[in-house]
C-alpha cells in the first residue's frame, strides 16, 4: 500500500502529477484542473482558494517515484 500522502484526495489513486493548491495540499494535476474548472473551493476543507494557481509539487512527485521504484 502506498503512503497516504502519495494518494489524491480526489481520485483517491497514486498520483504521477502532483501539484499544491492554495489550500496547502496536494492533488494529481488533472483532478485538480477537473475540480478548478467548476469550484473555487478546497477539496479537502471545503473552504474557499485564495488563488487557483498549481505549483508543481516535485519533492512529492520524487518521493512517490521512488516508492514505486522500491515496490
């Protein structure tokens, strides 16, 4: 099983294209792009997003690389 941290909350999957929302956690780019495209809100919290910007989370997407590499 994979470290929680590695799954989207949304997809609830691994992610392979992690990014940080406004919110401080991270979600699979796709999910989240799906999610901004008709809310403005978190997912996690339900609050609203001070910005949509996604920054790619590369420390999260190496550690899960790895992980599966190891796996």
């Amino acid at each position: 099983e994979p470290p929680a941290d590695f799954i989207c909350p949304i997809t609830t999957e691994l992610m392979s294209d992690p990014v940080m929302a406004a919110d401080g956690h991270s979600y699979e780019r796709s999910a989240m792009e799906r999610w901004l495209a008709t809310k403005s809100t978190s997912p996690m919290t339900g609050e609203a997003l001070v910005h949509s910007f996604l920054a790619p989370n590369h420390t999260l997407r190496r550690q899960i690389r790895e992980w599966e590499e190891a796996n």
